[in-house]
C-alpha cells in the first residue's frame, strides 16, 4: 500500500503531455479478440486497469508482447471459451466488455460480476439485451452470480434499441456486430470519443461502421477482420485534470497533444466557473490569470451543472468541477443523477474548509471561494481521488492521501507528471 504526501500552495508550471485513454484501450484490448492476426497498439496507458485487462487476455489464450512500455502486440490466434477468473474480473469495470468479442469470437463465455469503482449500482441489463437481440442468449447464475453467454449459431445483424446510452453496452454491441451476418442498426449508442476511437480501430482492421460519432449507428457485418495497427489518442479525463491542477494553483501549463476537439462542451463548462484556456494546434494553454467567478443564470439565478450522455458534461468529470467551483466565486449546484455515490467524497472536501453542501446523494451546492487546509484523507475511487489530489495541491500545509492504487487504476505516474510541473508530491511507503 502507497500514499501520496502533498505540500500544497506551489504554482504548477511547464509541459506535460497526458498518457493515452485508458477507456479507449480497454475496449480496444478486448477487441483484438475479434481476430485471428497481429494487432499492435501504441500509447497504451501502463495503468493497473490495462494491465488487468492484459491479464484477462492471456488467461483466454490470446498472446500480448511488449513491443515498449506503451506498445503492444496482441494475437488471439487460438483463444479459447473459457470462465473468466473471477477474482480478475471484479477489479475491474471493463471486464464486461469481453461478453461480445468472445460471444462473437467462440459462441460462449461465463463472466463473473465485473467490479471497478464503489459509485453506486452499475447494471449490466443493455448489455444482455444487446446481445440478446443479435442472437445470444444470456442467463444469469444466481448461485454464483456468473453470466453465461452463448451464441452456439453465430450472430446476425438486427436492429437496436439501446434502453440507455451506456458506453460499454454500446462498445460490446458493436464489437459483436461487425463480424455478425447481416446489417445491424444500433440506436440510443454512446459516442463519446472512447467509442469513436473503437468504431475507428475496428474499420483499420476490416469492419464496416458508418455514422461514427452519431447516436445512430450502422454496422455491416463481414466474416473476418484483420490484423492492423493503431494509435490511441489523449485521455480527455487526464486533460481536464491537470486543467484543474493548474487552476487550483494558480499556475500556468502547456498540455502537449491533448485532442483539443473533444473538449467544447468540457469548455463550456468550466467557462461558468471562470476559467478558459487557449488552443494551439493539439496543445493546450492555460494561462495563469482566471476570472474564477462563477456565472449565474439569467435573473441572477444559482446555475446548475448536470451530468448527460456525450456531448453533454461527463460524469467522470464532475469531481474535478467540484473542485475547481469550490475555488471560485459564487454559488453553483452540481447534479450527477447516473450515480447514488459519486458525491459522497464533498464530506472529505467540506473536512478540508470548502463550502459544500450535500443536497443528497446526487446533488451538491458549492460556494466559493473557500480557503483549503490540508487534511488526512482516503482516495475513494479513481476520479474521486484525482479530485481529492487537487484539493491538496490548493490547501495550505500538507495532506495525506491513502489509498493511491484507486488513482493509480486510471492514472499513469501521475505524482512523477505533477512533480515535473512544480508540484511537491511523494509517494510513499503507508
């Protein structure tokens, strides 16, 4: 067990370039299952998650060599229908992300009860129904909790009603779809820029996907896809950290090659909090001086941020807005309806002097700007945590911050990155 020590009160200042998107790699990973060939994959985060993920593609018999500490070559030449270990699966969320490739790939899978962060109830029902409606069957197995995915005479094309625009219901139809028989129509689909980066990845390899970046999406099945090879691009979700980071200072940085097109709503968000950022090329700037007062309504009335399906404000981001509110001017309510636990760490930032009030378990007032001490806490989850580090970085005096391997899960070196921009962080031994 690791901790991070925190002195906070120093300017981040400098360049840093973010490490690529761990929720584009993960379904990526499992998409080379699709295949019989090479595929070989460049800026792989080197995360616990991936390589969680690693571990899961190699007890199915798929081979993953590193080519570097970023670049990957996988072959899934003989894989097998296997049970999934269950104590792999329930480190990490994107495990369910294997029920359509090797539905798909061999006609059978057993999946134990994915896990990830403690946010609330994740159901896994649009993944089933998915799956169902492309010929699959699914049945849960109450005694041990397993489910059981079989599709013994193949999948064919259908079209798609997602109930719930879910990421990684979207991603399992979609990597079963393009090797079913026939057209598939996926409506209600997810697009945020970790989808799109999929639906790309699979067209290098042979599939037919139009409309990527639409709700809509049409998918033409082919026998077979082939080997390839592909970058994957900038974690928006580190990006916008280390936006934070920089505001919360007072500081000024350079994001390197930071895919600045996916940020506009993110921007116009973090414009009603008073901050912006320039755009050079890939890069972003963010300039020391913010206005760092919130905007009200019209009428002068309290705004709200709410969580919504891409292009909307994301959930993943809503801590770190939280953050960055709490150290501006004015009063703002934050409302995060997808998950019942998402808001539960403000106690340990109200613990810390921001002016927090916990409506219920969705919604949130903050008042800025509230001086920030630094205090003893426990990261309780990646995004959470990430928050939680830059409330150390804005506090005076020192914070500890237990629990890292939550960061850690979704953040590569994350106190090393800090660390050249000026910050005064130490991972230690707890």
């Amino acid at each position: 067990m690791e901790k991070f020590i925190i002195e906070g009160g120093h300017r981040l200042r400098g360049e840093v370039t973010p490490s690529g998107n761990k929720n584009a790699a993960l379904p990526m990973l499992a998409a080379c299952l699709l295949t019989e060939e090479p595929v070989t994959l460049h800026n792989i985060p080197n995360i616990r998650d991936v390589l969680t993920m690693k571990a899961l593609l190699q007890s199915l018999g798929a081979s993953v060599e590193a080519i570097d500490e970023h670049t990957w070559k996988i072959q899934a030449k003989n894989i097998k229908a296997s049970d999934l270990d269950p104590e792999l699966c329930k480190e990490i969320r994107a495990s369910i992300l294997l029920a359509g490739p090797m539905t798909a790939r061999t006609g059978e899978l057993r999946l134990s009860p994915p896990g990830g962060d403690v946010i609330g109830r994740r159901r896994v029902d649009t993944h089933i129904l998915a799956l169902k409606s492309l010929g699959a069957s699914a049945a849960y197995e109450p005694q041990n909790k397993n489910f059981h995915f079989k599709a013994k005479n193949g999948l064919s094309g259908a079209v798609i009603l997602l109930d719930e625009a879910s990421v990684t219901a979207t991603e399992n139809a979609i990597m079963a779809a393009v090797v079913a028989k026939g057209e598939t129509v996926l409506r209600n689909a997810a697009s945020e820029p970790h989808v799109q980066e999929l639906c790309r990845f699979l067209n290098s390899l042979g599939a037919k996907i139009e409309n990527i970046g639409s709700n809509t999406l049409h998918i033409q099945g082919v026998s077979s896809l082939n080997g390839g090879e592909f970058t994957i691009g900038p974690d928006y979700l580190e990006v916008v950290s280390f936006i934070g980071a920089a505001v919360v200072t007072g500081g000024s940085i350079r994001l390197k090659n930071s895919a600045p097109q996916y940020l506009d709503m993110v921007r116009l968000v973090f414009n009603r909090l008073g901050v912006d950022w320039g755009v050079e090329g890939d890069d972003l700037i963010i300039p020391e001086e913010q206005r760092l007062v919130i905007e009200p309504d019209l009428g002068n009335a309290i705004p709200q941020i709410s969580v919504m399906p891409w292009p909307a404000f994301p959930t993943d981001l809503m801590s770190i807005a939280i953050v960055v509110a709490s150290q501006s001017k004015g009063t703002i309510l934050f409302h995060d309806w997808m998950y019942p636990s998402r808001m539960y760490f403000t106690d340990k930032l109200v613990g810390m002097g921001a002016h927090i009030v916990l409506c219920d378990p969705h919604r949130c007032i903050v008042q800025g700007p509230g001086s920030l001490v630094g205090e003893y806490l426990d990261s309780p989850d990646i995004r959470a945590g990430i928050a939680l580090v830059l409330a150390a970085l804005a506090a005076r005096g020192k914070s500890e911050i237990r629990n890292v391997q939550q960061i850690d899960r979704g953040y590569e070196r994350v106190d090393q990155k800090l660390k050249l921009l000026g910050a005064n962080i130490e991972r230690v031994a707890d």
